[in-house]
C-alpha cells in the first residue's frame, strides 16, 4: 500500500509561498528544527541557541490583539506534536501569541483566512 500523503516538507513549500505572497517575506519565518544531522552538527546547532519544539512557523504581522502567530505543521495524516511542542506553543500563548497545529497547509491557509 502506497502512502500518498504529502511530506511535511512539501506542506511547508505550500504555505512558504502563500506567506510570501499574503503577509510578505519579511514578515514570517520557518524555524528548521526538525534537521536529521550529525551529532556534532546538533550539538553546534544547540550550543547557538536552537531550541527543541519551536514551532515551524512563526509570523510576525499579526492582527493587533496577538503579538504574533505561530504554526505547528504536521502531515495530513500521523504526525504527533511533542512535549516540547506543546510547551513551545503554549508559552507563546501566554505571550499573547495566537497559535494552532495544522495539519497540512490547507489547514494551515484556512486558519490564517480565519483570523486575518
């Protein structure tokens, strides 16, 4: 059986460019935590200050009620959000961040029409 759900990876390509277009470039960004690299690479990476769990996506023009907008992109199907995920999200939430898990970037665009 053939497993035809979209990679996270190609979720993310989608909403990438949607963002460009609707809240411009320099207004958003994708943080790449989910790197599979070698160990010492990892332990550079953390010694400079990445943290594990931020979410995928973090936009910085947001309705005047949040201070930012942040996104969890998981797949279509499967996918499970961490303990350090769900930490990450609902901090920024106590922040004043509107924030949401989506499964996929159709899920992700609809949210985004929603609260804009």
């Amino acid at each position: 059986m053939v497993n035809n759900t979209p990679l996270e990876e190609d979720e993310q390509k989608v909403i990438a460019e949607y963002l460009d277009y609707t809240v411009g470039e320099l207004n958003w960004c994708h943080v790449p935590n989910e790197s599979k690299s070698k160990v010492q690479y990892y332990v550079k990476q953390k010694a400079l200050g990445v943290k594990s769990g931020v979410p995928d996506i973090l936009i910085f023009k947001a309705p005047e009620e949040y201070n930012g907008i942040a996104i969890e992109m998981k797949r279509r199907k499967g996918g499970r959000v961490s303990d350090n995920q769900k930490k990450w999200l609902k901090s920024l939430e106590e922040n004043g961040w509107l924030t949401t898990v989506a499964k996929g970037a159709d899920e992700a665009i609809e949210f985004l029409k929603e609260v804009r």
